[in-house]
C-alpha cells in the first residue's frame, strides 16, 4: 500500500454523492466529519451533476449533449460542457473554503470519484445514438481522454489543497461492459461484451496517467477477471451485498494490504443504526472467507453506497455510525 494511503486504514470515508443541491453545507460537512474527506458530488442539482454527467466533464477534446435518452457524445463547448463545468468548479472552491476553515490546507488525504471508463462508455451516446462500447475506437478514446482529465482534475485538487489526492473510479457498469448486456439501439443489434483483457487495459490506462493512487468503488456485480488485470490500490465493496463467489477477490486483496472499503451503513431509510450489530456483518464476513480477524484492523469502512437519497439530517448519523463501527472492527481485531 503507498504510504499517501495510510490515513484511510483503520477509518472511514465516504462514496460520495450528497443530498440537497448546496456544495458549501456538503463540503463543510465532510470536512468536519472524516479524517479522509472527499469532494460531495450533488447529483440533486439535476442536468451534469449525476454521476454520467459530472464525469463527461472530465473528457478533455470530447464533449457532451443531451437527446431524449441521455448523454450525447457533442462539441466540448456546448451548453451542457459549461454546465458540467461550472458545477464542478463551484465544488471545488467550496471544498477549497471548508479545508481552509478547518485548518487543513497544506496537508492530509482527500478523495475525489469519477466514473470509470466502462461505466462512463456504457452511459453515453455515440452521436448515431448507439451506446460508446459499440464502437471500439470511441471506446479508446473515452478512456484516454478520461485519463487525461482526471490528471488535470487530481493537480488541480492537488494545488488546490496542499494535499494527498486518492481517485476513486466507480465501475457499477463493468459487467454489463463485458458480458455484453449494454443496452442496445435496437434488439436486433446487439452490443458485443468487452473481452476482460481489453476492458482491464481501458482501465489500467487511467489508473495509470493519474500517477496517484487508485481504489475501485464496486457496487454492481464484479469481473473479477477485470479486477485482478488493474493496477490498484484498493477497492471498496458493499459488504452486505458481496457474494460467496467474489470471497477469493476479496481475500487476495484483503490480504494484500490494499485498501479493503466496507459498505456496512445503509445510506437510506429512516431505521435505527445499530452500529454493533454492523460490525458484526464484518466480523462474519471475514470469518467465512478465512481471513485473519487481525485484518479488520486495516478496513476503510463506509455507507454502502452514495448518500443522494438520505435526508439532510441523517448524513451526519450515518458518518458517526461508520466511525462507531471502525472503533468496533479495531477491537475485534485484537481478539
């Protein structure tokens, strides 16, 4: 594990969406809250903030519309670009404000997300309206222009905060990239699967030009032939979610000191959080895979997911929960 990502072992952190549509509040709010913040991604805000949106604002030379079915590869200056940019930019100066306040400038870890190049190719139109994994060349060329931008995105971060900076890629897409279930234009022309070797290589690709550390977020079902291919240095997982097939992947990173997240808190709802009784879902995991109950003492542990569909008031209980559960995992650890 780089040493950049000591802070996050043994702690907590988030995934990143927010609820409500004000950057300032979500920004001071993880700041405040997580020794790991991460810049809030509102997709609230509607048009460019979701998760598809936001992160087309990151292609560099490759622009992006709107049609009646979603986004649109279009002119890189167009309305929908500077929308995109321009919510971006507000994130950024209100994450830049809350680091400052807090006396953070000049040090620490942030996180900041994209959506990885299969999801962000299986979530935008080629101009014929066809899906991007249609057409292997615009497959390319969404992931090197992905890798581009996201390295501008991380100096910036970087010069913005004096700070570390972990990028997060969001892959809830990559099964249905390469098993070929993308949907297509039309039945009668179906979008062929990406082969695990080419679909790792896209990613290998931006996980490599952002020269920082990379964690994978999986919360979709997980190619572990992709995942095993890339250069990472982590992943996170809903943990509640996570299959007796994906226990062999799990282990290997696990056991080898990569950064492990475990999604345990559920991020909607109005139940009571019973952070013991959390931890233990952990505790059991670990136990049926085999893994040394020691390890638990390195889990990142988290929501399961982004907190866009939690009430405004419940972002601060489900962050304290998670904090409640690391405590718990580090003295179970000991056992």
């Amino acid at each position: 594990m780089p040493e950049a990502l000591a802070p996050l072992t043994g702690t907590t952190t988030g995934i990143g969406s927010h609820p409500g549509t004000d950057p300032r509040e979500a920004a001071a709010t993880v700041v405040g809250e997580l020794a790991v913040p991460y810049l809030p991604e509102l997709p609230n805000r509607g048009l460019g903030a979701d998760m598809i949106g936001r992160s087309a604002g990151f292609l560099t030379g490759i622009g992006v519309d709107i049609s009646t079915t979603g986004y649109r590869i279009g002119v890189p200056d167009g309305h929908v670009a500077r929308l995109i940019g321009d919510h971006l930019q507000r994130d950024l100066d209100s994450f830049e404000e809350a680091y400052e306040v807090a006396g953070r400038r000049g040090g620490g870890l942030v996180k900041v997300q994209a959506a990885g190049p299969l999801t962000l190719a299986a979530g935008l139109e080629l101009p014929n309206g066809h899906r991007v994994p249609r057409d292997r060349g615009a497959l390319r060329d969404i992931a090197e222009s992905l890798a581009e931008g996201l390295r501008q995105h991380v100096s910036d971060v970087r010069r913005r905060l004096g700070a570390e900076v972990v990028v997060q890629l969001d892959e809830p897409s990559m099964a249905s990239v390469v098993r070929g279930t993308v949907p297509a234009l039309t039945r009668l022309d179906p979008i062929r699967g990406v082969p695990a070797p080419e679909a790792a290589e896209l990613l290998s690709r931006v996980c490599e030009a952002v020269d920082v550390p990379v964690l994978l977020h999986l919360c979709g079902p997980i190619e572990w032939d992709v995942v095993r291919r890339v250069p990472i240095d982590g992943a996170l997982f809903d943990a509640t979610r996570l299959a007796v097939a994906d226990y062999e992947g799990f282990g290997m990173l696990a056991e080898a000191s990569a950064v492990v997240g475990l999604g345990l808190v559920p991020a909607t709802g109005t139940q009571r959080l019973d952070p013991e009784s959390l931890a233990r879902t952990a505790i059991r995991l670990y136990d049926e895979i085999g893994l040394p109950r020691r390890t638990l003492a390195d889990a990142t542990v988290t929501p399961v997911c982004g907190l866009s569909g939690s009430p405004d008031d419940r972002i601060r209980p489900i962050l304290g929960a998670c904090k409640t559960i690391a405590s718990v995992l580090q003295e179970a650890s000991a056992v």
